[in-house]
C-alpha cells in the first residue's frame, strides 16, 4: 500500500485506486475506491469505534465525515492480528486528498485517536498531480 502511519503502535496502510469504470468525468463526477489495512502493534486488543474524515477536492473545498466503525462495523483486533476492509469516495473534482482518525478502544477501556495517513486521489482526467 502505498500510504502508512502508525500511531500508539496501531499501523494504518492506504492504497487507493481511481474506478474509471464508475465515474462520469463529463458530469464532473470522479469515484475512488480505497482499501485499509490495519495492523494491531500492541499486546493487546483493540476496537475501532469511530471514523472520522476530512476531505478536499481540487478546488480546496473541505468535507468532513465521522460516523461509527468502519465500513458498518466495530471491529475487535486482536493483538498482533490485522484488519482489512474497502470503501469508496467521490469527488466533483479529477484529485483531492483525503485524511483522518480513528477512535480505538483499548482492552482496559482507554480510547486512543489513531492517525489514517492523507492519502493522494488521482485521476488520468487531472492534467498535472497536486498532491
């Protein structure tokens, strides 16, 4: 993947992919789809119980997105143990850049924001990358 981070030994990789096939660049409507994996570092489980997302088109318009889990679930992590899982973005731009947290709970009850990693979205339709 090509975006890392690890926070409080939590490692969050990226990689996202322009789907050409569901966009409609004509009517300025680009989709990427994005797949996470995330690695539990620590010696104990953990729980993902929030998502929150800030992203920016071409334009430098901003969209924040929070809600519960990930792509509709809580999951447990155990120690050592990696989680993956897809979802997707639109823009009204050909790139923007995405960037976020999640909100881990620990297995003593302690809650932790873990970084995501901004990550670029490309199209072949943006005549030059801006991130």
């Amino acid at each position: 993947m090509a975006y890392r981070a690890i926070t409080n030994d939590i490692e969050v990789s990226v990689g996202p992919s322009f789907l050409d096939g569901h966009s409609m660049p004509e009517d300025r409507h680009f989709v990427w789809a994005y797949e996470i994996e995330i690695v539990n570092h620590r010696d104990e489980r953990i729980q993902i119980l929030s998502r929150h997302w800030t992203i920016t088109n071409a334009e430098g318009i901003v969209e924040t997105v929070s809600g519960s889990g990930v792509a509709g679930k809580q999951p447990m992590i155990e120690a050592g143990a990696r989680y993956s899982y897809q979802s997707a973005a639109p823009l009204d731009t050909p790139s923007g850049i995405m960037v976020g947290h999640y909100i881990i709970k620990t297995a003593d009850d302690r809650l932790l924001k873990i970084d995501i990693p901004a990550f670029s979205l490309d199209s072949p339709y943006e005549i030059r990358s801006r991130h």
